[in-house]
C-alpha cells in the first residue's frame, strides 16, 4: 500500500449506548395497509442521513399515501 501510495480509512467508532436505556416502540397503526381512500388520511414518512464534508445531513421525506405518484 505504501508503494502505490494508497491508505485505508478509519471509521469513527460507534457510540456505545447504554442497554438500561427504554426504548418507546409505537404501534403498528396501519398494519400494512397502505391503500389509502381519501387525501390526508395515512402519511408515511422516512429518515436518512447523507454523509457530507465529514458531516451528516438528514433528509425527511413525509408522503401522503392517497396523493403519492404512481411507480414508473
């Protein structure tokens, strides 16, 4: 490696989080029914992060099920 002039990276360590921790768990509402009748009656959303200049960013997407776009 030192030849070709290449090194590894380092990942951070991950953050130990302690188990006495209590986690809240909400319900399943929709129970995998995700066909909705009448606009605003289920969102969906998600939270991913993007790692960006040796920072996170996050990205919220929040969707209404009756109003989403059909799959191409």
């Amino acid at each position: 490696m030192k030849q070709m002039g290449i090194q590894a990276q380092i990942r951070k360590k991950k953050r130990y989080y302690d188990k006495k921790e209590v986690y809240v768990v909400s319900d399943n509402v929709l129970n995998r029914d995700f066909h909705a009748t009448r606009p605003n009656e289920k969102w969906v959303t998600d939270i991913t992060y993007i790692p960006y200049k040796q920072k996170n960013l996050y990205l919220s997407a929040i969707c209404d099920l009756k109003r989403h776009s059909k799959p191409l």
